[in-house]
C-alpha cells in the first residue's frame, strides 16, 4: 500500500471500563474506497471521532500525511483536509443549496462574504460551487431552499459541503441513515461518483453497498480489529461470517 493518508497506531479509547478502541493500528490509503463494518456498539462511531478529534483518546496516536496530529483540534483537522457529514443535520436551512455551498466555500478559501446577497459575488468561488452541483448531481436544486428539499436530497448537500471543504479524506457515517429506501440510491449513487483523489471511508451496515463500494474493508468488533483485507478475503473470512455477516446478507 502507497504511504497512508491517515493511520493511526495502538489507538486506545476507554469509557470508563469500557475500551471502546482497543490497540487500533488503522491506514487509509490516498483514495482509497474503504468500509469499516461491524455490530452495533463496535466502536465504528467512536473511531471516526477519533480521527477528527472530536476525541481524544486515552492513548495512542493519529496521523495524517505522516504527521502526528494526536493534539490537534477538530477544527485544524479540517484545515488540513479530514472532513466528515454527521448523522444530523447542519445546514442552513432557509438558505438556498448554492448559498449553503457558497459560504462553505468562501469560508474555506477566506473570502469575505455577505449573508444578504451572497451568491454570485466572486467567480472563483461560483465556479467551485458550480462544480461540486456537477459532481452531486444537485443542479436542479440550486436555488431550491434546504428546507423545501427531501431528506434524501438534504442529505446529498451535507456530502456537498464537505466537498467544499476540499478534503483530501472525507469520512461518510451512515450516509444514508434515516433516508427512505426510496431515496437511498440517490444518497449511495453520490457516493460512487465522488472524486478519485479524495480518500473515502465509510460506515455502513448495508453490505450490498458496502461490498459494491469498498476496495477494502475492515472489521471491527468489540474496539478492535477482528479482520482487514479486500472485499473477497471479508467475505470468505470464517471468524467474520460466525460474528457478523449472515448467510448470503451481501448477495
Ligand atoms: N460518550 C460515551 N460515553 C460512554 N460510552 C459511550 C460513549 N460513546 C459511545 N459509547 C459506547 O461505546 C460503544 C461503541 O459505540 P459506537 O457509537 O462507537 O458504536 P458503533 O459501532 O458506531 O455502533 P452503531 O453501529 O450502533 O452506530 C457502545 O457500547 C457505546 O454505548
Ligand atoms: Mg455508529
């Protein structure tokens, strides 16, 4: 594997006597399409808080690029490229989707902004708003207000305004939690089409999208690593089918 974009080493996280991440050694790949699987309660969650900082844990190390970025606040983790969507909603919903991605993005790049008329004021940061639309296929909602979207859609803008951070990894908890089966597709279809160079590291329990998605794929039981490898290797993986794959649950 090329140099990870994100590693951490012997990472540990206690809740009490609880070790939620337990002796974690963890590497995404730059681009890479990875999945972390497991139970309810495994530590998936607690994880990805780990590697934005939303967390400190109770000893080991996180790295980005090589660096050690253990210390490092939520918001600096950001700067430097980790993004992530939360299973909530942050959005600004009585402004439009391109106001959304427009702020972000002037927000991102240090341009100075107006609430009152900000959309079309700098072509820079227009043209990258433009762009990101393109990507999530969220044209023709431009202009519509968040509030007037479906969840599924309102869902598609949170990925967006993570892209307008401009990550260089984008961590996805259950992306399409909550969505209607009805919309899922819009929510995972977004999901296959985001860009190449952006490392992508996604939660999901729903093993058909994780199987079609991930080009690899981590285990995760009990806060520690049960097994790692492609998506072949998982599914052929005897101690992962007794504790978590059921029978044929990803055919
Ligand atoms: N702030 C906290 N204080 C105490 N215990 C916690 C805290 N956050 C999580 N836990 C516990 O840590 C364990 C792992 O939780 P986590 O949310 O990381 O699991 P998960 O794998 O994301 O589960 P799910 O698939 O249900 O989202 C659970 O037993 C949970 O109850
Ligand atoms: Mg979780």
């Amino acid at each position: 594997m090329s140099k990870p974009i994100l590693e951490t080493r012997d990472l540990a996280k206690n809740f009490g006597a609880l070790a939620v991440t337990d002796n974690v050694n963890f590497a995404l790949a730059p681009g890479a399409r990875h999945a972390i699987i497991g139970p309810n309660g495994a530590g998936k969650t607690t994880l990805i808080n780990l590697l934005t900082g939303a967390l400190s844990p109770s000893s080991g190390s996180v790295y980005l690029a090589g660096g050690d970025i253990t210390g490092m606040a939520e918001y600096q983790r950001v700067k430097n490229g980790i993004a992530r969507t939360f299973q909530i909603n942050t959005l600004f919903m009585g402004l439009s989707v391109i106001e959304n991605l427009y702020l972000a993005i002037s927000e991102r790049m240090g341009v100075a902004t107006s609430l009152v008329r900000p959309a079309g004021k700098d072509s820079a940061v227009m043209e990258e708003a433009v762009r990101i639309l393109n990507i999530l296929k969220l044209e023709e909602d431009s202009l519509t207000e968040i509030h007037e979207l479906p969840y599924g859609r309102q869902r598609l803008v949170e990925i967006a305004i993570a892209l307008a951070l401009d990550p260089k990894v984008l961590l996805l908890d259950e992306p399409a939690a909550g969505v209607p089966t009805t919309e899922s597709h819009i929510i995972l279809d977004a999901v296959d089409s985001l860009p190449k160079d952006i490392a992508v590291l996604i939660i999901e329990h729903d093993m058909d999208v994780v199987f079609r998605f991930a080009e690899r794929i981590t285990v995760l039981v009990r806060g520690a690593i049960l097994a790692e490898g492609s998506p072949d290797d998982i599914a052929a993986n005897e101690e992962v089918q007794a504790v978590y794959l059921g029978e044929g649950s990803h055919d």
